[in-house]
C-alpha cells in the first residue's frame, strides 16, 4: 500500500521547518495588509517593523504564532501536477514568510484562496518544496461539524491548528499594555485633571514619596492612592486600538482631555498620556506626540485619585 501511493505518507507533512530560535524574521502578507515581526539578533525582543515602525509585541501572541507555524500540519500533500491552482492574478493569496539568520532568501508559504465559500481547507506552495501541494486546514476543528460515523475526539494534536486560528494582525500580536513604564525609574507624577488642582507626586532616590500641599512644601502622601495609581498605569491593557494615524482628536474628546497623566524618570525619560471620553462616554488615551489612539475600560480611571484631598 506504501509503495502503491508513492510513500506520500512518509513524507513530512510541515509546510515549514525551521528553528525558532534561529528566526530573524516573519512577514504575514494578505490582499490588503502586511505584517512583519523582526528582532536583531536570537536574545533580543520581536518587534512590529512593520506596517508601523519598532512597535512592541505581545510575548504571548508571538510565541502563539511561532508555534501554531512550528505544528501547522497538512491534511493532505500531492504533486503539483494532481492539482489545479487559481490562476496567479487571482485575488484573495496570503503569504507567509519565514527568514533565519545568516539566511538570503525567505522561505514562503503561499496560501490559495478558499476554492468554495464553505471550504474547510485550502491548498498553498512552499517556495522550498515547488513541486509540491500542501493542504491545510483553514478552519478550527471545534467548527467543522464531524464526519457521520466518525469517533468523538480522535484528533491528532496538530490537526487543532488552523490557518484561520493564527494570531496574524497587528492588533493581535502588539503589545496590549498600557505603559511599560519602570516604577522603579520613576522620579516625579502629574496628575492634571481639567476640572480641578494639579497634583505633584515626587521623590528622590531612595527615598519615599511625597505630595505637594497647598503650602507649596512637599509632604507624606496617601500610600493607597499611589499604590492604585501605579498598579493602574502598569498593570492596565486597552481595550482596544482605535487609531494609529488620529488626526481629528475630538471624536474621542482628546481634543480637550479630561485627565494628563505625566510620569518622568530619574534618567529625564517622560511619558505623558492624555485621556478623553467620546460622546458615546467611552474613554479613550493617547500618549503626547504618538498618533495612536487606545480604548479603555472605565475600571481604570476609577483607580485615579484626581483630588487633592484624596492624596
């Protein structure tokens, strides 16, 4: 029987081969967008380079996508020649790209479009393999009805990976925290409401923190406050991201923000973000000078003491 199917079942079924850590990049491309994750060497960080410049990942949704692409299996293989691809100027192609370090070429993944609406698989190209044809599931398992007849839960672990299941958006494998400010680092805070007195959180090394009183002098403050405060701004994701390019901030009241925050480090390091609510009473950030635009949960504003008789 072996020999009969040309030992098409001993042939390895991984559209990729590749060693995680040896990866320098991974460029995710679709009709009408394309993603690159890149770091400069094996210990450093992944970063969105593109289609926004040096933008930090989500460890979680990286590793997620490197091993979803380190177990993607194939249903099924063939030769080229048992199959009838769409034409080239077919609409619809992604590719997936994959280069080690010390390497010239990518290695591309080039996935068909769907051939019906309903399809559970599609075929793809692997620019290392031409001459053959790599089925792969597109959908989950979990949506794909079973087979009449078919025993409940026999599936093999790899089957479980699903094109349609890759972290593979921008929004998906940024970084959702709020800040990555270093508490430790941190010299001074301004909290600037819009509606009331700014409030001054300082100290100096070593040393614990202060507020400045109405006096002008600086004095103990309220340990709660600063504790909710600083969980808060490091502890936080978004709930969303709205905009990178915000031009018109008045649609999400940063136009006019209710509330400044601004941090600044013993190195000079500053991080100012600015919060306002749409007229819908969503709260929405941005940092000064970025043209990123953040959703937020209201939990967060409630952790910020904006009076000065809560400090």
């Amino acid at each position: 029987f072996l020999f009969r199917e040309g030992l098409r079942h001993l042939r390895d079924h991984h559209p990729f081969f590749f060693n995680p850590a040896a990866l320098e990049s991974v460029r995710i491309q679709k009709s009408d967008s394309e993603v690159v994750l890149s770091r400069a060497d094996g210990m450093s960080p992944w970063r969105i380079t593109k289609p926004l410049d040096n933008l930090r990942t989500d460890p979680d949704a990286v590793k997620k996508l490197l091993t979803d692409l380190y177990l993607l299996r194939a249903v099924k293989l063939a030769d080229r020649s048992e199959v009838s691809l769409p034409a080239d100027d077919v609409s619809g192609r992604q590719r997936i790209a994959l280069k080690h370090f010390g390497q010239q070429d990518e290695v591309v993944l080039e996935i068909m479009p769907p051939t019906t609406p309903d399809a559970d698989t599609v075929y793809a190209t692997a620019s290392d393999r031409p001459g053959t044809i790599i089925e792969l599931r597109l959908k989950p398992l979990a949506s794909i009805a079973p087979a009449e007849g078919a025993p409940a839960g026999e599936t093999a672990a790899e089957d479980t990976i699903a094109l349609a299941g890759l972290p593979d958006t921008v929004n998906e494998l940024r970084n959702q925290m709020l800040t990555n400010i270093d508490v430790e680092s941190l010299q001074g805070i301004l909290i600037s409401p819009s509606t009331s007195e700014e409030i001054l959180l300082a100290r100096e090394k070593g040393k614990r923190w202060e507020v400045r009183r109405p006096d002008g002098r600086m004095g103990p403050l309220n340990e709660i406050s600063l504790f909710r405060l600083l969980k808060a701004v490091t502890g936080t994701k978004v709930a969303g991201f709205v905009s990178d390019a915000a031009v018109n901030l008045e649609p999400y009241g940063l136009d006019r923000p209710l509330l400044r925050l601004s941090f600044v480090s013993f190195g000079d390091d500053r991080v100012d973000l600015l919060f306002g609510m749409s007229r819908d009473g969503t709260w929405h950030v941005m940092r000064a000078g970025i043209p990123t635009v953040m959703k937020l949960d209201d939990a967060f504003i409630r952790e910020i003491s904006t009076r000065t008789w809560q400090w």
